[in-house]
C-alpha cells in the first residue's frame, strides 16, 4: 500500500509542476530551458504512470481496456486513507 501511496504523491508532484512550467511557458514560450524541463518531468510522468498502472491498473478511467480493470475491487476510494 505504501508504494501505492508513494507512486501517486510522486505523480501528482511531478504533475504539479508540469502544470507550473505550463503556465509559465504561456508567457514565456521563448524560454527553451523552462520547455527542456517540462519535457523532462513529462518523461518522468510517463514513465512512472505506466508503472503505477502495470502495478496498480489504470490510474483514470480514460486509460487501459474501459470498463474492464477499473471497475474492479478495489476502488480507488478503498484503500486506507480514503485515496486522494
């Protein structure tokens, strides 16, 4: 459970500042380093979220087969600590 846990607070951070340098590159767009590391916690994000997934299924209900993993026990909301 805890790596569970560790794997979603690391995405949500990384997703985090992506969203930031997003913001950001909207008023900044000729910054080329600011866009470098937006790519490179994009790359992160990626990474890990297939790795959340093929450990733990998908993270959103978008992603993997629909209707198949993610209406399997347990639900997000069933794990300790009520999930988000």
């Amino acid at each position: 459970m805890n790596d569970m846990k560790n794997m979603s607070t690391q995405l949500s951070a990384i997703q985090f500042a992506m969203w930031e340098l997003h913001l950001y590159l909207d008023t900044h767009p000729e910054d080329i380093s600011a866009l470098k590391l937006y790519n490179k916690y994009e790359e992160k994000y990626c990474a890990l979220l297939e790795e959340y997934e093929a450990k733990f299924g998908p993270l959103y209900s978008t992603r993997g087969t629909p209707g198949v993993r993610w209406l399997k026990n347990p639900w997000p909301w069933d794990y300790e600590g009520g999930g988000c």
